[in-house]
C-alpha cells in the first residue's frame, strides 16, 4: 500500500517535490479511505487542521453555508 501512495504522490505537486525519504514518512503516517458521495471533509471555522486531505479520484466542492443553503465558493 506504501508503494501506491508514494507512487501517487511522486507525481503530484508539491509532494512530487520532496525527496523519497520525505514520501516514505508521509506515505507511513497516510490513511486512504473511500468516501460516499456528498461526503463533508470540513466545516469553515468549526473544522481544525489536523489532516490534509488530497483527492486522488473523484470530485470536490466548495461551498460556503449560509442559512442551510449552499453557496457556492469561486475557484
């Protein structure tokens, strides 16, 4: 599983930037999971930082939430 992550992130930047031991270190401390759809990674100003989170396959969207009503977030 190692070999996958540091495969992927080899070729994505700034990761692909970082020396092999570097990888190696992010790649041991890395979890994959697999999420459903309209999964929520964070919420603005009530989430910490705790994780970085890098989208492999799939889509994301950001959005602000105003009154339960999603506004959508300029690229």
């Amino acid at each position: 599983m190692n070999d996958d992550i540091i495969q992927f992130l080899s070729s994505v930047k700034p990761f692909s930037m970082l020396p092999e031991d570097d990888l190696n270190t992010i790649a041991q401390l890395s979890v994959v999971e697999d999420l459903p759809v309209d999964s929520i990674l964070t919420v603005q100003g009530k989430s910490g930082f705790e994780f970085v989170h890098v989208v492999k396959s799939g889509l994301i969207e950001l959005f602000y939430d105003k009154k339960g009503k999603r506004i959508l977030s300029d690229p």
